[in-house]
C-alpha cells in the first residue's frame, strides 16, 4: 500500500509540475491532451469549418474543445463516453456506451443523418500495470473505434485514435490500410516520451 502511495504522489507532483498541464490552465482547455490534437490540426489539417465531427472517448471534453473551434459555427461535434462530461458549447454529448444499440442509436439521430468527416478517439483503458493486460485492452478499444468509424464515415473521412505500441498494433495498422487511402502515425510533443502511446491518423476512407 505504501508503494502505491508512494507512486500516487509521485504522479501527482509530475502532473502538476507539467508545462502542458500549466499551459492548458491558462488556455482555459480541459486537458494537456488537447495540445496533441491542435499538433495533429496543425501538421495534417483534420478540421476545416463546417465538418461533422464524432468524438468517442470524449471526457472530460479536451478534443470536443479543439474540433468545435476549428469546424466553427456551422460544423457539428457528437461527442461520447461512458463518463459524464460537463456541458461544452457547440458539442452534443451522449452519455454511454457506444457499442451498445440503444447509444448508437442516439448517436445517429443527434447526426440527423448528416455524414460524419472525422471519426477520433483519444480512448485508453483502465491501466492495471500489467503490460499483458492493458494492452489487449487498448487495442480492443481501437478496434471498437475503427468499426463504428467505418459505419458512419463517408469516402474520403478521416478517423484519428490514440494507439499504443505492442502486440496487436501491426494487425491493426493492416486493418486501417486496407480500408484507408493514407494511414501513418504521430508522436506529438505533448505526448510524454516515456509513454508508448502514438496517434494513429487514417485518412481517405474507401467506403464500403
């Protein structure tokens, strides 16, 4: 117990001591994550005014806040997550799990049959700590992004998700090829260098 303690504080005292952290406070963003998303705008240009946008894995609202400004006034963000998320002007939140029917549904209907431009999820597991574990786990999260993706884009849309390096990210860097024109990934600079995570962006999809 005292090393989990230990451990704790230790997050705790980096997450506090993070310029990402301190920078996102002064910019009024939700999280640090958010400055892994206006890299990824700014060097592969997601966004353009008035897109569709459906962001799974939402909370606490990060991206929400990074794709509504960039989609403007006459876009539209979804966003979804099993958490609850404090409201975000412009952005449609659906609580729940997207896998389910009943979710998926409601999800749908808030798009009013409007295509989707950009599928993204900045989704991530529990972590247990075990490598063995998690990382099935992340990868599965993944794959339930890419499925509902491919259900709601139109050729041509985008889906962008945080992915982590191990077993599974060939086969599923395979799977997004065959259904993308285009598929590389990005380490941006607030991503921690420790961390295994990337973000995978698939643009260009085939449809079908």
């Amino acid at each position: 117990m005292a090393k989990k303690k230990s451990s704790s504080k230790a997050w705790l005292k980096e997450h506090r001591d993070d310029l990402y952290v301190q920078q996102a406070q002064r910019d009024g963003y939700r999280s640090r994550a958010c400055y892994k998303l206006l890299e990824l705008q700014e060097r592969d240009g997601l966004f353009r005014r008035g897109m569709t946008v459906l962001d799974l894995g939402s909370a606490p609202g990060g991206w929400s806040q990074v794709a509504t400004q960039h989609v403007g006034e006459n876009g539209r963000v979804i966003a979804s997550d099993i958490l609850p998320m404090d409201a975000l002007e412009g952005v449609t939140f659906i609580e729940g799990d997207f896998t389910e029917d009943e979710v998926f549904k409601r999800i749908l209907a808030a798009l009013d049959g409007k295509p989707v431009d950009v599928v993204m999820s900045d989704m991530a597991p529990n972590m247990s700590g075990v490598h063995a574990v998690d990382q099935p786990r992340a990868i599965y999260l993944v794959e339930l992004a890419l499925d509902l993706a491919q259900q709601v884009l139109p050729p041509g849309g985008t889906f962008v998700a945080k992915v982590f390096h191990g077993e599974g990210f060939d086969q599923l860097f395979r799977q997004a090829k065959d259904r993308f024109t285009r598929v590389f990934t990005r380490k941006p600079r607030a991503s921690r260098p420790r961390s295994r995570e990337v973000y995978m962006v698939a643009k260009g999809f085939r449809g079908g």
